[in-house]
C-alpha cells in the first residue's frame, strides 16, 4: 500500500469562472509543506484543498 497527496490552489475569478493555479500530486507533507509556503502569497483569494490518497496494490 503507497499514499501520496494531492494539492489543489483554485480561485473563482471576477468573472465567475474557476481558475486552477495548482494541482499536484506530493510523496509527503513536508513537500505539502515546502509547495503551500512557495505559493500562498501568489493567491492570497484562493482555496487550497489538501487530499490523501492511498494505493492499494
């Protein structure tokens, strides 16, 4: 069994439409980490979501 994390930044611009600025997929959280504190202040209006995903083989 393996788990990785995936990362989603997402904005609704001003004229409703939804902007994506990041989803990605991390091995851990001190990459979640490292990848939140590079990039919160780029998007400081949008919504950071934050999911674990784990593989079952």
């Amino acid at each position: 069994m393996g788990m990785y994390y995936n990362v989603i930044c997402e904005e609704i611009e001003i004229t409703g439409g939804k902007v994506i600025h990041i989803d990605k997929n991390l091995g851990n959280m001190n990459d979640v980490h490292k990848l939140v504190c590079e990039n919160i202040s780029k998007y400081p209006n949008a919504k950071w979501e934050l999911y674990s995903m784990i593989i079952n083989n």
